[in-house]
C-alpha cells in the first residue's frame, strides 16, 4: 500500500536562497574555535560564588532533619 507523503516547494527564490546560505556559513565560520580564543574557560569560585550552593545544602538538611521531627521518626 502507498505511503502518503508531504511535498516540499521552496517559497523563496534561488538567488535569496544563496544569499542566505552564504551567510550562514559565514556565521558558522566565525563561531569556530569560540571555546579556545585565547581566554580560559575555568572561573575562580571565591566564598561569594560558593554562598548559595552552601545556603541551599544545609536549608535542604535541615528540613530533612525537621520532618524527620515533626514525622516523630526520632531523628534529632
């Protein structure tokens, strides 16, 4: 039996599609090698940088250890 398939038709003309093509390799062109351009990726993580990982690893046991108290499984 017969699949029924889409078609596609372009709807812009060839000289619009090189043009766009062009620039698109362009782009493409222009964003190789971003990652190693000369800067370094690795951030220096100081006690600012590190405070809210910090804030939400102890909120995060805390309500542990505060459910496990108000579950009365004894914890605490």
């Amino acid at each position: 039996m017969p699949v029924a398939t889409d078609v596609f038709h372009p709807t812009i003309n060839t000289q619009e599609r090189e043009e766009r093509l062009a620039k698109w390799k362009m782009a493409v062109e222009r964003s190789m090698h971003w990652e190693t351009a000369g800067r370094h990726l690795r951030v220096p993580m100081g006690l600012w940088d590190t405070l809210a990982l910090g804030l939400y690893a102890f909120g995060s046991f805390g309500m542990v250890l505060l459910a496990g108290l108000v579950a009365g499984d004894g914890i605490g």
